[in-house]
C-alpha cells in the first residue's frame, strides 16, 4: 500500500522515544533564561483561577497559560520542572507529527524519517524546546494541523478532518500571535481551492477564536496592550541605545543566521525551486518566513513557524530525487551546526545555571518563604523561582523583566489598572506593598540585567523590609 492509507504507515516509536530522551535531557540542562520568567508565572497565576489580562498581564495570546495551569496545579513544587518536560514531550510530537505529515503527502519512510531527523537537530527547535517558552506549543499545533492539510491536498479531506486543521491552526494563533499568519493564508487558500471545505475549517476554528474573544472581553484594552502594542513598541525602546539592531541589515543577517544554525538552511536551498509555484504547503512556508520577518529585532524562535511546512517539503523533495552522496553529507554537517549552540551552551553552564541548580535554588527559597510565615504574594522579576514554592507570584510582576524595564509606555493610571508595574514607578507599590520581595534570578547568569533587581532591592530596603536568611548564593529575599 502507498502511503495514503493510514494503516501502512507504521510510526518510528524507537526514533521518537531516543528524541524524547535527548530532549528532556537537554531541558533538564540547559542554563535557565528569564524569558521563562512570564510564562511559568502566567501558569502558575492560572493554577491559581486567575485569568490573564483581567487578574494578571500576560503579553502573548492567552491559551498557553489556560492549557497548562492544570499540569502546573498538579506538579505542585515541580511547577517549572513540569513544564520544561512538557515542552520537551511536544517536541517529540512536532517530529512525529511532520514525519506523519510527510509520509501522508507521499514521502517514503527513509525520506519521512530523515525530514524529521534534520528538523529535530535545528537549534531554533532545540532551544525552543529546552525552555518553559510558549514556542513549543504552537508549532506542535501547526505541525499536526498538517496533517489533515496534506490528506486534503490529495482530496482525500473529510469534514472532521478540516474542523480538526481550524482547530490546530486557531490554536497555535491563540498560543503565539505569529501563527496567525500562516493560519490566515491556509484560509485564504481553502477559499481557492474546495477541496480544503473552507465552512468545515472556519467551524473548527471557531471554539477558539471564541476562548480569544472572551479573553479580550473580559479586560479590552489591557488584552490589545499586552498582546499587540506592547510587542510592537517595546523593542524600539529597550534598543534605542542600539539602533543598529532594529536595522533592516541586522534583520537579514540574524535570519540567515538562525537559519544556518541548523539544517534549515540547507533545506530552504533544497527546496527552493518548488517556491516558483507554490502550492498549499509551499504558501505556509512563505508564510512562515514572513512572520519570522515582521518582528524586530529577529529572534530564532520566531522561525518556528517556517519550519514544520519546510522539512516536510524536504522530504518530498528527498522523495522525488534522493540526494546524492554529497549532499547527504553536507545534510549531516549541518546537523553538527544545529546541535552546536545548545551542547556549548549546556559545557559552559556545567551544571550552575541549569534547571537541576534552579531546582536547589527554588528549594531553598521554599525553606525560607515557609520559615519567614509569608503569606501574601511575593515580588520577583523571576517569578518562574515561585514554581518550586506554594508562593504565589505578585500580579505586578507576572511579566518578569519586560514590561518592569520599560519606560513611560503607559500612564500612571493605565499601568495601575493593567496591573503592571515599571521601575520608574515603584513607589506604585506603596498602596499594596508585597509580603516579600525576591531578587537576585534576574542576572547575566539568566541572561538578565542585575540592574534591574538591584532596583526593586533597594525599594525593599528603603520600606525597611527585613533581609530574612536564605540559604543561596544568588538569592536574596525581604520580607515586609
């Protein structure tokens, strides 16, 4: 049988499971980075039946914090163990689910396989899979949303095979606003071609396009704040002393960098040609490194998107005309390049910085919170610290680092009402002063400024909060 039948495609289960434990392995050692900070908090506030935009600021589209609060309720102190593990568990699926995508659109097992292998040793998915972010989500749900997309592709659609494509894809938008992107140009083409049943794929979407719109109802323009102006104008601020990275030059050169950092390059150029004349999987391709481009400055996590349609275009191209001798090791070079960034971060860490240190750090910060009898919530610019605790994070600093060290993007009034709170305004904090105030996470060694922690301690200080023992080298905790 060919691989349309679903019965013959046998699922590599020994490939996925040797990727699972890589990549837990490489979650459980990669040094901590405080762009966790907001997304282990906003979790761990939603565990606690708060909603995002209305109780706390949340600066992405709202499912993920929604869809993990459960796991992170039930880990309890593993909170941010749990959802590093998560990640890496995803990761796993958008390899199976591309392997799966490729083998539907009518690649062999060998040329499946190797789409997804090369996918796997990009640095843009091992870093993205290694962290308590909010890319692992989404580009899980657009790699499985290819697969009814594919079945399409060669007419064999159902209408519960495109209500299932508008779910996945309206997830993966209400995950990370850059997925939207590509699920607004797969609905445009559906509209072109029927046999996509465009009504069947707009009743998919639409539970989920409900879940944003209430959210957005419930706090309008905090959620247009926090999920559009924010992202848009932030940068051009925290950047102004370096103008040259918002530059349309420095934009080029990170995007052929993060491509190059891995296999996708190389699978770009090998599937080039196919770009002439797009069909349905070279359109989300496009689409993906459009949304790559927009924001700025480019990071390699905003590539994700680009990547699932990419390595399954890989295979079938691999599929029509197997590479030959040379260009299979030029491949297997780039798996070396792709696998370089995290295996020197995680040598130059040695451990201190990883997420097994954390984990001692948080249980050290648990020791002291129960001995100092706190009971109220606590300020941090690393709320993610909290999850190895019963602490609740302060809703003013559900954001970490990012909105605190921004200036005058909001009045007084609006930061008050947003929840937020920034360094030039800490004396906000007087009206409803936290039960403790925690620094020393946000740092060089988290990727952070130690600047702005020594900000928030001398506030501490100067409210004579007292300095309560904590048995960690970094940590420092005051208590009201």
């Amino acid at each position: 049988m060919g691989a349309s039948s679903t019965g013959s495609i046998r699922t590599p289960r020994r490939a996925l499971a040797a990727a699972l434990l890589v990549f837990v392995t490489i979650a459980l050692l990669h040094p901590i980075d405080h762009d966790e900070s907001q997304y282990v908090a906003a979790t761990l506030l939603s565990a606690h039946g708060e909603l995002p935009y209305r109780d706390y600021a949340y600066l992405q589209t709202p499912l993920q914090p929604l869809l993990f609060a459960p796991i992170a309720w039930v880990a309890g102190w593993h909170a941010w163990l749990a959802l590093r593990l998560v990640n890496a568990a995803i990761g796993m699926c958008i390899l199976g689910a591309v392997w799966r995508a490729a083998r539907e659109a009518g690649a062999g097992p060998t040329a499946a396989l190797g789409g997804a292998a090369l996918l796997g040793a990009s640095d843009i998915l091992l870093f993205s899979i290694a962290t308590a972010r909010n890319d692992a989500l989404p580009a899980a749900l657009l790699s499985a949303a290819l697969i009814p997309i594919v079945r399409a592709r060669r007419g064999a659609a159902t209408p519960a095979s495109a209500i299932c494509a508008g779910l996945l894809l309206a997830g993966a938008a209400a995950a990370k606003l850059s997925y939207a992107l590509p699920a607004a140009a797969y609905g445009g083409y559906a509209l072109l071609d029927r046999r996509h049943r465009p009504f069947s794929l707009l009743l998919g979407a639409m539970p989920v396009v409900g879940l944003v719109l209430w959210s957005w109802a419930m706090a309008p323009a905090a959620f247009v704040f926090e999920t559009i102006a924010f992202p848009a104008i932030a940068p051009a601020e925290f950047y102004a002393d370096r103008p040259w990275k918002l530059s349309l030059v420095a934009k080029a050169i990170d995007l052929l960098k993060f491509l190059a950092l891995g296999p996708a390059l190389f699978a770009l150029i090998v599937v080039a040609r196919r770009l002439r004349r797009p069909g349905v999987l070279e359109l989300l391709l496009m689409a993906g490194l459009v949304a790559a481009a927009l924001p700025t400055p480019t990071w390699r996590q905003y590539l994700f998107p680009a990547l699932p349609p990419l390595f399954v275009l890989l295979a079938l191209a691999w599929e029509r005309k197997p590479p030959v001798r040379w260009v299979r090791w030029l491949g297997m070079a780039t798996i070396g390049m792709g696998l370089a960034p995290t295996l020197v971060t995680v040598a130059q860490s040695r451990g201190a910085t990883s997420l097994i240190a954390a984990l001692s750090d948080g249980g050290a910060i648990r020791t002291a919170l129960e001995r100092s009898g706190v009971r109220g919530s606590v300020a941090t610019l690393s709320p993610q610290f909290l999850g190895a605790t019963r602490a609740v994070p302060d809703r003013r600093f559900a954001t970490g680092p990012f909105y605190f060290r921004s200036h005058a993007l909001l009045l007084d009034e609006r930061e008050a009402g947003f929840r937020l709170v920034s360094a030039d305004r800490l004396d906000a904090l007087d009206r409803a002063p936290p039960a403790a105030v925690l620094v020393g996470g946000e740092g060089g060694w988290s990727s952070g400024d130690a600047a702005l922690d020594a900000r928030l301690e001398r506030w501490a200080q100067l409210r004579r909060y007292r300095r309560f023992p904590l048995d960690s080298a970094r940590f420092r905790l005051y208590v009201r």
